[in-house]
C-alpha cells in the first residue's frame, strides 16, 4: 500500500494538525489520542513515511527502528506509567482496524486494562 501523505498522521508530523504532544525527538512525535480508550491513551509515530508495522519493519533504516523503540519507552517514561505498568498496541491492516495509514504505537494505562483480547475465543 502507497503511502498518503494527507493521512491526519501526516498532517499532525507537518503541524498542519495540531495536537497535544507528550513527547518528540528526532526519531518519532507522541501525542494523546483525541478519542482516548483508557486514562492514559497515547500515539506514538515514527518521523517517516511508513504505513503500517508491516512497512516499518520492511523499509525503516536501523536507526529511525531503534529511535522508535526508545522514543516509546521514554513516552511511557514521560507519562509515569513505569511503576504501576502499561500496555502497548499496533493495528496493522484490516483484520486489526488499522484506521490511519500512518504506523502508530497506542500506549495505554493508568488503570487496570483487564484482558487482551477477548476471552470468549476458544480456538478457530
Ligand atoms: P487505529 O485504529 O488506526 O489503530 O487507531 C487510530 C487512532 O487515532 C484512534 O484511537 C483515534 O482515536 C486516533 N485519532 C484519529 N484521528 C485523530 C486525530 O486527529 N488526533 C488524534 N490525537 N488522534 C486521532
């Protein structure tokens, strides 16, 4: 999948779109999510043009990867989530609803978050 440089992601990494950053570097920009699923619900996304997970890992050089990782870490840090634990997500393509086709990380916390996923599954 191309990438769409009007994707809202893109717009908020050019300033077009503002939002309420938590934390940026060179590698990546952290900002909360405008319709949050927990007290504490954040992005994080790389300072690139990259779809999803799957185009990250595929086409990111080295260094944009690992000052990702660390810009999530010290995101998670910057929120004080380390003591009391966090979870973090990526949807990548359909079957996870990825809405927007710029690669984010959703750090979730300040709370209990129950189960991952749906416990109801029992296999295929
Ligand atoms: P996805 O379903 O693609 O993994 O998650 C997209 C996330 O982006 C959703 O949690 C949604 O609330 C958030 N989001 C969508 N548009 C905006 C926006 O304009 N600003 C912010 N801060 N978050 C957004």
């Amino acid at each position: 999948m191309a990438y769409d440089q009007e994707n809202i992601f893109a717009k908020i990494l050019r300033g077009e779109i503002p939002c309420n950053k938590v934390y940026e570097d060179d590698h990546a920009l952290a900002f909360h999510d405008i319709n949050p699923q927990a007290p504490v619900h954040v992005l994080v996304i790389p300072k690139g043009e990259y779809v999803s997970m799957m185009d990250f890992t595929a086409n990111a050089p080295a260094d944009l990867m690992a000052g990702f990782m660390r810009a999530i870490g010290e995101t998670a840090r910057e929120l004080e989530l380390e003591e009391n634990g966090y979870r973090i997500l990526a949807n990548a393509g359909e079957h996870a609803h990825q809405d927007v086709p710029h690669l984010h990380i959703h750090i979730l916390g300040g709370k209990p978050l129950g189960p991952m996923l749906d416990r109801k599954f029992k296999g295929a």
